[in-house]
C-alpha cells in the first residue's frame, strides 16, 4: 500500500510539473512571439527537439528506426505539429487562459474523433460530461455575448488537432517505443515548419535566441514529464492535475499582461473541466491497481 502510494504521489507531483514547464513555455511564446514570427518559434522548437533526442536514437542504433506503421507516425505528426502551430497563434492573440483552456479540450474531442475515424460508440451516460464541457466551451468562444471570436476558434482548432494526437499517439504505443514516436513526430514536424518560417523570416534579434531555445527544451522536457507521470499514475490522478495549467498559465496572463478572464471564460472553465473530469471518471479502468 505504502508502495502504490508513494508511485501516485510521484505521478502526481510529475504531473505538476508537467503543468508548471507547459504554463511557462506558453507565456515564453507569447513573449517572443513579439520579437519573431511565431512560425520561426514552431521551427526552432522542433529542432531543439530533434537535437535532444538523437543521442537516445544513436544508443539504439540506426535499425531502431524502422518501422511498419510509418503512415500512423505521419498522422499523429501532423496533427500534434498542426496543434502547437494554432495554439502559438492563438497564444499570441487572445488572452492566456482562454487559449489553454480551449487547448485543454482536446480529449473532450477525443469520442467524437473515434466516433468518425472507427465507428467507436460511447455508453450514453459518459456522453453527459463531455456535453457539460462542450457547453463550456461554447461560453468560451463568445466572451461576454459578443460576436463569435476567429482566434478563440482557432484555438479550438488545437484542441481538435491535439484530439488526432491522442488518438494516433494511443494507437502507437501498443508495437512503437516512445522514443522511437517521438523523434519522427518532432523530425516530420520540423520539416514541414521550414517551408512557413522561410516565408513568414524575419531578422532575429540575438535576446530573443536563448527564449527561442528555451521554448524547444520546455517543450520537450513537458513530454518527457507527462509520458513518465502516466508511467506512475493513471488517468484519473493525472488528468485533474493538469487542468491546474490553466491556473498557472491564467495567472502569468494577469501578471505580465494584465489579462483578466471573462466572467463568461470563468463560466466556460468550470463547465470545461467538470466535463473533463466527469469523462475521466467515468471512463477509468475498473481495476485499482
């Protein structure tokens, strides 16, 4: 017992962290999002990635590489690159806490996602939760009854993309080591964010380099701590966790740019993780080990 608790306490505390990277990398972005084209950041961060993971690649060796699921590697590639690049441009937009809080609807997504791509068919009661947060996210796209907002939506479109994400990234774990998923997901996303970065290149001023790598290595490292909090802890420890990334990152908005939420986005919020956690508990695994 003492064991299987101190396991969740570190999943939980990996979790946190996980949180605490992610809140900071954000607010980087969006601060050197002012210094360079947000397409030059998606393009630095990807190679800083790459740059860290080959060590790992070359203790494996080069035959480590192969693969029989090279198109699922592609899928989940494209759509977490297609993420960050609408949550960047969100990020720079609209207020901190309504772009990752719309972020963070992404497994909310994820039942409609199966429902489409294999015909999956949720039991009608774990379809209440995720029509709570769906509300939520409704309150969210129209802060204080205005008109719909193109950048909150496009912020929504992260959390469809992250949806793909999880999906593909679920289905790669059963045959793909992680490290193995991980080096083509930032190689193929590096690659398609030259073709943008050369045509949105601007001038970088030499400050803005070690915010630039700084957001490469957040990310990664935000990866890295998610992936080994799971390896501690389920879904139903994690997932209310991380939802505390819209506290931190919410309160970073209000430091350094004097974002105040909406009273709808608060609305939004609680109705968006109530929904997430609802979803979670209902769909935890029956055993509790």
């Amino acid at each position: 017992m003492l064991v299987h608790s101190s396991r969740v306490l570190k999943g939980a505390l990996l979790a946190l962290a996980t949180s605490i990277v992610f809140s900071l990398a954000t607010a980087a972005t969006k601060y050197t999002a002012a210094l360079v084209s947000i397409e030059q950041i998606i393009l630095a961060q990807y190679l800083v990635c790459v740059v860290i993971t080959i060590p790992f690649i070359q203790k494996s060796g080069a035959g480590f590489l192969k693969t029989n699921t090279a198109g699922l590697h592609l899928i989940r590639a494209l759509s977490g690159w297609l993420c960050f690049y609408t949550y960047y441009l969100a990020v720079d937009k609209i207020p901190l806490v309504d772009a990752i809080l719309l972020r963070n609807t992404g497994p909310l997504c994820v039942p409609l996602l199966l429902f489409f791509w294999k015909g999956f068919r949720m039991p009608l009661l774990r379809w209440f939760p995720v029509c709570i947060g769906f509300l939520g996210i409704a309150l969210v796209l129209r802060p204080e009854g205005s008109s719909l907002s193109y950048w909150h939506l496009v912020a929504l479109g992260s959390a469809v993309t992250l949806a793909g994400s999880i999906v593909t990234t679920r289905a790669l774990t059963l045959t793909e080591p992680t490290t193995r998923i991980l080096f083509y997901y930032f190689s193929i996303s590096a690659l398609c964010s030259i073709p943008l970065a050369i045509t949105n290149w601007q001038s970088i001023p030499l400050f803005a380099l070690p915010f630039m790598a700084g957001i490469g290595l957040s990310i990664w490292l935000t990866m890295w701590l998610y992936t080994l909090a799971y390896s501690y802890a389920k879904a139903t420890v994690i997932s209310p966790i991380s939802y505390s990334g819209v506290l931190f990152t919410g309160t970073l908005g209000w430091i350094f740019w004097d974002q105040i939420p909406a009273r709808s986005a608060i609305a939004g919020a609680v109705l968006i993780i109530l929904g997430g956690l609802g979803s979670v508990y209902l769909g935890r695994e029956k055993t509790l080990s």
